[in-house]
C-alpha cells in the first residue's frame, strides 16, 4: 500500500489556503488581546478620573506615611503618582508647555494630589511637579507626580 504524490506533497493551493487561515487566526487572536487590553486601560482610567473616595485625613496619612519612608531612605523628593495623559482636559500639554494655569487641567485623582498639596504640603515647603515622562511613538504619555522637600 504505497501512497501517492498527492498524498505526500500538498499542493501550493493547499499550502497557501492553510497558511491563510493560521495568519487570520493569529490576526484574530492579537485583536482579541488588544481589545481586551483596550478596556482594561478605559476601565482604569474611567476608575482614575473620579474621586478617589478617601477622607481628607486618610489622603494626608498616605502622603505623610509616603514622605516619611522617603526621608528614611535619604530622598529629598519622591514620584507619589503616575497617570496617563488623558487624564487632563487637555492631554497634558499645558503641563508639557509649562503654562501658567495647567493645574486648570486636573482631574480625578491628580486633581485631589494637587488639591492635598496647594492646601496641606505646600504651606509647609513642599514642592510639587507634574512632568511628562516618557514619550511613546514620540508624543507625550504619562505623567509623574513628584513632592519634593529638598533645596
């Protein structure tokens, strides 16, 4: 019972058709993980632009507990937060620019940092920044929250 040629070699056809069809589910697949990735990320920041729903003497406990360990560790300023972009009215770019007013921009839970700060920290010396830190496919990403008590 020999087999023939048919049965050993696939045609080009064939071997096409079945290349075509792994590639669509491959292709399939990747939109799959990329949708799901992509609610995730609206799912955060929908969570992050609201309130973050903590009392105003829990929000200064975890910034003097956050103070204090970097001060243990001989830091003069610590990043307390970062966000995605989209969490200001305007993509960041005031705070990219460094035009006066940017705080306007604010909201949620980065809001409530530079509310926290302007009505506890900064009267006691503290000094605060909001930087855009890193630059995906060269346009302005997420940004850093960083207290800093040092000259």
């Amino acid at each position: 019972m020999s087999r023939s040629i048919d049965d050993l070699i696939p045609t080009a056809t064939q071997i096409r058709k079945e290349a075509a069809l792994k590639e669509a589910e491959a292709a399939d697949q990747h939109a799959r993980i990329t949708a799901a990735a992509e609610a995730e990320k609206r799912a955060l920041i929908e969570r992050l632009s609201q309130p973050s729903g903590k009392t105003e003497a829990e929000k200064i406990q975890l910034a003097s507990t956050v103070i204090q360990r970097a001060v243990r560790n001989g830091l003069t300023e610590v990043q307390v937060y970062r966000f995605p972009n989209s969490l200001c009215t305007d993509k960041g770019r005031a705070i990219n620019q460094q035009e006066k007013g940017w705080e306007k921009t604010l909201t949620g839970i980065p809001a409530e940092i530079f509310q926290l700060w302007s009505d506890y920290l900064q009267p006691r010396g503290y000094r605060i920044g909001y930087q855009t830190i890193d630059y995906p496919g060269g346009i302005p990403g997420d940004i850093a929250i960083t207290i800093s008590w040092g000259d």
